[in-house]
C-alpha cells in the first residue's frame, strides 16, 4: 500500500526523492524509469489516460511510495484511493524547471526512436506522450507560457486540495530535515541525494542497447 505519494512533475527533484524515500525504508517507490524496466504496468497507465477506471491498488501493488509521471499526473485519483498516504510535492523555479525538461525528458519523449529498441522502451515512450505531453500539457509543452502555466497551476491546486496536516511542499535542496520531520523518522548521518533523472535515463538507454 503507498504511504507516500510524491505529487511533483518531472525534473523537480523526483528521482533524489526517490532515493532519499528508499533510503528511509519506504520503498520500493515507483518512478517513471522503473517502468523502462517493468513496463507490465504500462497498460494500465495508458488506461488511465484514456479516462478508464484504473485499480490503483493493483498499479501500485508491491510499492510503499510513488514520486514523479506517470503518478504526478493522477493525483486526485491516487491521494483519494489512499486516503492515509502523505503528500509531498516537489517544487522548483518555474523557468528553471521548464529548461530542464525541455532539454531532457521532453527531448528523450520526442526524439525519433531507435532502430534497435526494444517494445518494452516503445511502449514506455508512448505511454509517456499518452499521459503526459499529450495530457498534461494538451500536446503543447513546446509552448513555455502554457506549459509554465500547467506546472504553476498543477501546484497550486496540489497546495489548495491536500489537507495542510498531510502535505510537504519541498525543495530537495533542503535536505533531510524538512522531510524527516514530516515522515517522523530519524535524520541520516550522510548527505542527501542527489540523483539526475537525465543521466539515468541515458544510462538506462544505453544498458538495454547493449542488451537487445
């Protein structure tokens, strides 16, 4: 069951949450990347994005956490299936954030595919346009004022419908403090994490050319 459920985009940090929430004991936490792993979910998430009923439990299953897309774009749906899970949404400057995306996920999303790759990655990649770029931003991210006007809105709404007692608004250049004290867990005597979703995809990329 999700305890925790992370309600930020992409490119704010979701991927060193990830790392930070399993490092505290709450994984596995689901992320857009696990999926180029396990894409057996992808069905479900591209019935989601067709508006079907979806059994979150059933997405979820195995999984004590979830941050970044395809989940961010559900929130409703997830915060209500688990009415007891914390919330926590990752924010960032906005121009600096549409920067990042656009010149990696956006970019990895859009690229022309590979001869070589595999139906696991083709599925993934479409799943990704199917519930994000051509959902969450209507097809239109190429657009920085409306794709900067979703993000600001989406967290907005976020702030405004959670429950304050159940919500985090977090910069992971916080650190561990902010987030520990939320979670009720003891700090670690270590740095945060600081992952980039940009080389582990790229990575990712190359270990399954390698593998195909």
């Amino acid at each position: 069951m999700v305890e925790i459920f992370g309600a930020g985009f992409g490119r704010t940090g979701t991927l060193s949450l990830r790392t930070a929430l399993e490092r505290l004991g709450f994984g596995p936490c689901h992320h857009m990347l696990h999926l180029l792993e396990c894409p057996d979910a992808v069905p479900l998430w591209r019935a989601a994005a067709r508006g079907e009923s979806v059994d979150w439990a059933r997405v979820y299953q195995g999984y004590r956490s979830s941050v970044d897309w395809p989940g961010a774009a559900f929130w409703r749906e997830i915060t209500g299936a688990f009415p007891a899970a914390k919330v926590i949404l990752t924010v960032r400057d906005p121009e600096s954030w549409y920067a990042s995306a656009a010149s990696s996920i956006h970019a990895a999303a859009t690229a022309p595919v590979p001869e070589d790759a595999d139906p696991g990655f083709t599925e993934v990649r479409q799943m990704s346009l199917d519930v994000v770029w051509n959902g969450v931003f209507d097809g239109r991210f190429t657009d920085k004022e409306h794709a900067i006007r979703v993000f600001e809105e989406h967290n907005a709404a976020v702030r405004r419908e959670i429950d304050p007692e159940r919500l985090l608004v977090f910069e992971v250049g916080q650190g561990w403090e902010p987030l520990c004290a939320f979670l009720d867990v003891p700090v670690p005597d270590e740095p945060f994490p600081r992952s980039n979703d940009r080389a582990a995809f790229a990575r990712l990329m190359e270990d399954r050319r390698a593998a195909h």
